[in-house]
C-alpha cells in the first residue's frame, strides 16, 4: 500500500472520530439545560483552550458567550472546528474511495450533506446526531470491509483518535473542577455519559462516581472502548498487523505507553498531580502519533 493511501484512510478515520468527539467535550463542558454555578467566563473560554483555538476566536471580536463559542467550534473557519473535520473526513475518504467500501463513503458522504441542518440544532441534539452518525460508519466499517490494510489503518486512526480525545474531556474536567461549585457527583456523572460509559461504570465499578474512581475507570480499565488503555492496547494490536519495516518506533511508543497504563495507580496520578499526569499521558499518545507518521506515512 502506498504511504499516501494509508495516510488518506488513517486521517478520514481520526477526522470523523475528533468531528464526533469535538461534539462531546462542548457538551461535557456547557451541560445545556443544566443551571451552572461558577465562573462562567472560565467556563466559556475552557473548550477554546482545550481545543487551542482562544486566539482564533479573539481575532473574531465576538463576545464570550456560549453560543458563540458553540457556533465557532461547530462550524467556524479554525481546523479545530467540527465542520472543518467532516470536511477533512470526506476529502481523505474520497481520495481513496477504491479501497473502502461504497456503504463506507455514503456514510461519510451523507454526513457531511446533512451536517448544514443539523448544525443549526440545539447542542445536544447536534451531539446525538453526530454520535449516531459515528456509530454508524464503526459498525458498516467492521460488518463491510474485510480485515485488510485500510482497515487496519482506518481502525489505528480511530483507537489514536479515541485515546486523545477522552483525554481533552477528562482536562476539560478537572480544570472545570476549578471554578465551578457544583458536587464531584455531578461532574463525574456529566463526564461518564458524555463518553457513553455511564451504565458500564455502574456494571463495572458499583459505586457512587468520583474523580478518584472515574479516573481510574478511564485511564486504566481494558474493556471500555473509551479508555484510554483500552485504545492504546488495541492500536498496538492493529499495529502488529500492518508490519511494516519501519514499524519499530511506533511498537516501542506503544509499548512504552502501555507500561504505564498498565501498571500506574491512583497513587501514581496523586503523586504526579491530576492535571499534569493527563498532560503527561497527552504527549505520549502524541509521541506515539508521530512514530506512526514517520514509520508508516513519511518517505525517507
């Protein structure tokens, strides 16, 4: 396969993963419906900064307020927006149309036809949509496509995707816990359905949530689809299968990474500090990306 193809189909998978996942930190953060008691020009500017965009939305000159956060995240000109990622999603997709199958591209395709109503929906319903959306292409890509390499790549680009993303919501979270004065209850319940892992907490853990408990169950549990080991320890699987000569330093930052998720404990994250442990955990999944880039995508 040439690097180009596997890149193509590598990023239409993270692409749409991040569409979806972009979707879900806005309401992870803003919680519509939900009365806020804090800081709310904190908690207006915590997605731009999650996000890196705080300087694009300045050069706007649009006040801070949650609509116009929400509007500029979901459909404005940044590459962080989850418009431009749809976009992205279906320019890589249609570059490689030939090795995925048709059901996959009308998916991607259909998406981002609709993508202008829906954007235009109340938040929650635009997440909803969106997730169901995402849900969509997971299941036509394993039940359409055969076990080959694009869908190894397909599938390396969601799990890296998957990992990074549940990471930003759970910063998003702790740094929330900083000028908001509502209960640890209520924080981790928000954060465990924003990933679609609250009735698995409760099945898996069976007790009240807690940042302890929550954390844990997100960063170390190996059967959740969203945690992060579990995203980790199946990418390093999809790795194993696309060989390659170059593979090497992307195996050895997987393996690297799993050590630590694997074997750290709440003690571990205490002693590190919450927020410095995720952003420690950020940079290796993002050193782990540029060892897929450079073994697999970039000629020497």
């Amino acid at each position: 396969m040439l690097s180009r193809t596997a890149s193509n189909l590598y990023w239409m998978a993270r692409y749409f993963e991040r569409a979806e996942s972009t979707a879900r930190l806005l309401n992870a953060c803003f919680q519509p419906g939900i009365p806020f008691n804090g800081d709310l020009d904190k908690l207006y500017s915590l997605p731009l900064q999650i996000q890196s965009t705080s300087t694009e939305f300045s050069q706007q000159n649009q006040s801070l307020n949650m609509k116009n956060v929400t509007n500029f995240i979901i459909a404005g000109a940044s590459p962080a927006s989850i418009k431009y990622c749809l976009e992205m999603a279906r320019e890589n997709a249609r570059s490689e149309r030939s090795r995925m199958s048709s059901q996959v591209w009308e998916v991607i395709n259909q998406t981002w036809l609709d993508f202008n109503s829906w954007q235009k929906q109340p938040l929650p319903l635009f997440k909803e949509w969106l997730q169901q959306r995402s849900f969509l292409l997971q299941g036509t890509i394993n039940n359409t496509m055969p076990a080959n390499l694009s869908r190894h790549f397909i599938r390396l680009g969601i799990f890296l995707e998957r990992a990074d993303q549940t990471l930003r919501i759970l910063e998003a979270e702790v740094a929330l816990r900083t000028f908001s004065y509502q209960s640890d209850y209520y924080h981790w319940n928000v954060i465990l359905r924003s990933v679609g892992s609250f009735e698995a907490y409760q099945e898996t853990v069976v007790d009240i949530p807690s940042q302890e408990l929550v954390l844990q169950f997100l960063l170390f549990n190996k059967t959740i689809p969203r945690s992060v080991r579990c995203c980790i320890e199946r990418a390093e699987r999809v790795l194993q299968l696309i060989r390659g000569q170059n593979r090497r330093p992307s195996l050895k930052a997987s393996a690297q990474l799993l050590v630590k998720l694997r074997f750290d404990s709440l003690d571990d994250i205490n002693k590190t500090g919450q927020k410095s442990y995720i952003e420690l955990l950020q940079k290796e999944v993002f050193d782990l990306a540029v060892a897929i880039e450079e073994g697999h995508f970039v000629s020497t």
